[in-house]
C-alpha cells in the first residue's frame, strides 16, 4: 500500500471517529480531535498534491455542523500555536485547553480579580505554573483619530478611484489595510473587522469588487519587479490576464530559476507572441488576446463509420427526391384532383417509412463495426492494469468506473512528465494511461 493510500485511509478513520462521538464531547475534547484531523488533511496533501481548501471550510464540508462554531475553533487552534511558540516548554495540548478557557472567560483569576472574556484573535494566555502568572500587557487603545483617519482615507479612495492608476489604488488598498487592521481593539468609536479575508474586508469599506483587489494585491507583493505589468495595466491588458500572467510568472520563477523580474518579462514575451487572430475587443476599448492555453480541448475527429454513413444517407435522398419527382410527375399526367392528393399523402408516407428504415440500418451497421473493432481484453491484461491502478476487481464481473478515473487521476498527478520528478517516471505514467483504457475497454466488452 502507497503513502497516500495509507494518509487516505487513517484520515477516514479520524473523521468517521469523531463524527461517531461528536455529541458527547466537550468544547475542549472537540477541538483536540480537529487539531489531530488537521494534521492528517496536511500530512495527505503533501503526499497527494491535491488542492486543499481553508481549515474551517474543510471541516464544515467534511464533519458537518455549523461554519460558525468551526471558525470559532480554527481561531482558538491559531491562538494556541502563537502561545506555544511565545512560552517555552508549552505544549500544544496544554495550549488549546488555555485557549479555549481565555476564549470562553474561564481563565484562572489574575490578581485577585477574574479576567473578561477575550477577543479569539488577540488572547493571550501564559502558562500555569506555581508561581503567580505576570499582569497582562495593557493593550493599545484605539483613538477617535485613528478611526477618523480611517473614515477620511476610505472616502478620498472613493473619490479619486475612477482617476488613479492601478499602481497607485494598489497602494492606498495597502496603506488603508493596515489602519484598518490597527483600529481593531478597544476604544471609543472602534470599528470591528467583519471578515478577516483582506479583500472582502476592502469590498465593504471601499465598494468594488474581490477580484480587482486580490489581482492588485499579488502584484503590489511582486515589487519593483511588477512595473512592466503596471504599465501594460494601463494600457491594453485586463485585470483578468494580469492575474493569468502572474500566476504563469510565479511558475516560471520557480521552474526555471529565475528572478521574478526575469520571470515577469517572459511571461509577457509568451503573451505578445500569441497570434493576432485570437484576440477580441472589449467593451472599454481594449483589445485583448485570448488565454487559451495547452488546457484547451483538441477538436474530436470524427468517426469513419459515421462519415461514410452520412454520405450514404445524403446519396439515398437524392435518389428518393429524383424517384419521386419522376414518381409523382407520370402519375399526375392521368389523374384526377383526389386521386393526386392521395397518391402524393401515400406516396410520401411510404418514403419517410423508408428513410426511417434505412438509418436504423445504418445504426445497426455502425454499432457492429465499432464492436468489431474493439480489441479483446483478456484476464492477464485486465489483471495487470488493476494492479497498476489499485483497484480490485474479478475477471468476467464489473468494475467501479468511478474508482478507476480517480486513480489515475492520483497516479497521473504524481507521474507527470510535468512535475518535479521530470522525466524519471515517463514509462510509469504511460503505464498509468494504458491501464486505464485497457479497463475502460474491458467494460465496453462485458456491457
């Protein structure tokens, strides 16, 4: 059994336990088991290389209960990694229990008198020892001109937006950022912060939309190294490449060995040596270029068998049209009103039946060719792709289509060509591609 198969199967085991025993657990028991299932979600996205979503995002999809009450507890779990570091000799069990009671108002009395409850994200809590624990610090009280500071920062935006480059809007979302995050505390006039997440937060103070501040931000952290993105910004690129090229940036940084400035510039090169005949003109007047990439779908080449079915079905109606022109022009020579009317009602009855006939026949022929070109997958062959994919099965009984795609879909993220393993395990991910479409085939053979 793989390192990922083993990380897979002890993560199931953690979630299914404390789903089983959720209810009987205190706060405190709760969140030890998150800490420990965490743990293993990080241990398993390492070995996987899958994608990983947000730590309260994750438990609210995969343990179930309410979102609230989960952001509660990855606030707590971040308090106790920050006292742990702060305070040594601090173990982590040690630290979620104080930050649990400093979060709840439990703490132990400091000085005779009990401590308030407080905030989840500036709790600090020292660890218990015989001696007394030290008088916390006092914490920086938030001026009514600060807050006005805030209010006039956030309305010149407002003003001056539509008149001020990326560049300089990039810096003032950064300068009005961090007054926010100074304001937050006690204080006359405190103005708490709704959403950590920077971008929302800058949505409800400033307007505007998540995306522009999240492509401003990346490159607001390249430096000096995003001048030539800036410039272009202003010119004939679009929020939605610039954040393209960004990221295509980064790769290159880091797959090359290059200087992020190196990397900006040929990523831009790259773009500017698309062909003209993919771009496209916005409804502000800039005229951009496509991102289709290596990910766009490759056209599906059409079958022969229904090529040449189709030119028979086109050849089987000019006949029947010039049938039955010559049909319906030599009847009507000699024949009353009723007796055409009839004679045509009849005579195109009998020809759609035919037509109708002759493309079952089609059909019928196509489908038996295809099964005649199928090759025969026989027990060794379908034995050894199971191996290569993990996946059990019996010769002759079907197999679980769904278990097979998302095995090599593992396999093929962790053999690719494209990785940082390179080259070493081309054969392995061939391997891989043949597997599965020799177990693919094998269902269309028992179907």
């Amino acid at each position: 059994m793989s390192a990922t198969q083993t990380a897979a199967q002890t993560l199931d085991a953690l979630c299914a336990d404390y789903k089983r025993v959720k209810a009987k657990l205190s706060e405190k028991e709760r969140v030890h088991r998150e800490h420990v299932i965490w743990n293993a979600v990080c241990d398993y996205a390492k070995k996987s290389g899958g994608p990983k979503r947000s730590q309260a995002e994750w438990f609210y999809r995969h343990l179930g209960g309410e979102r609230t009450e989960y952001e509660i507890h990855v606030a707590i779990l971040r308090t106790a990694r920050r006292m742990q570091s702060e305070i040594n000799d601090l173990s982590i069990t040690d630290a979620i229990d104080q930050a649990v009671d400093a979060y709840r108002g439990r703490a132990a009395p400091t000085n005779g008198k009990a401590q308030s409850s407080l905030p989840q994200e500036t709790a600090t809590v020292e660890k218990t020892s015989p001696q007394p624990p030290p008088a916390p610090a006092a914490k920086p009280v938030v001026t009514e001109e600060r807050v006005k500071e805030l209010e006039r920062m956030c309305e010149e935006y407002r003003t001056l937006c539509d008149a001020l480059s990326h560049k300089d809007r990039a810096q003032r979302e950064h300068d009005i950022w961090q007054l926010q995050m100074a304001t937050r505390g006690p204080g006359p006039g405190v103005r708490e912060c709704v959403d950590r997440r920077r971008e929302y937060e800058l949505r409800r103070l400033l307007g505007g939309t998540v995306g522009d501040y999240d492509v401003r931000r990346q490159l607001y952290t390249f430096g000096k190294a995003a001048d030539p993105m800036w410039d272009r910004l202003q010119t004939d690129l679009t929020l939605g490449c610039v954040r393209t090229l960004s990221y295509q940036a980064k790769a290159l940084a880091k797959k090359q060995n290059l200087t992020l400035s190196e990397a900006v510039l040929r990523a831009l090169a790259d773009y500017d040596e698309k062909p003209t005949s993919t771009t496209r003109k916005r409804n502000d007047g800039k005229v951009v270029k496509n991102q289709g990439g290596s990910h766009t779908r490759a056209a599906v080449k059409p079958d022969p068998v229904d090529v040449k079915a189709a030119d028979a079905a086109v050849q089987f109606r000019r006949e029947v049209r010039a049938l039955s022109e010559r049909f319906v022009a030599q009847r009507l020579a000699d024949a009353d009103e009723y007796l055409r009317d009839k004679a045509t009602t009849d005579f195109a009855q009998w020809i759609e039946q035919g037509v109708t006939d002759l493309f079952a026949t089609i059909r019928k022929h196509a489908m038996n060719t295809r099964r005649e070109k199928l090759v025969k997958i026989g027990r060794v062959r379908f034995q050894q792709a199971c191996e290569i994919l993990g996946v059990k099965g019996e010769f002759g009984k079907k197999i679980d289509l769904m278990l097979v795609k998302r095995r090599h879909h593992e396999r093929s993220k962790q053999l690719h060509p494209d990785s940082a393993q390179g080259d070493a395990h081309r054969s392995e991910f061939q391997a891989v591609q043949e597997a599965r479409d020799i177990l693919e085939d094998y269902m269309r053979q028992i179907a």
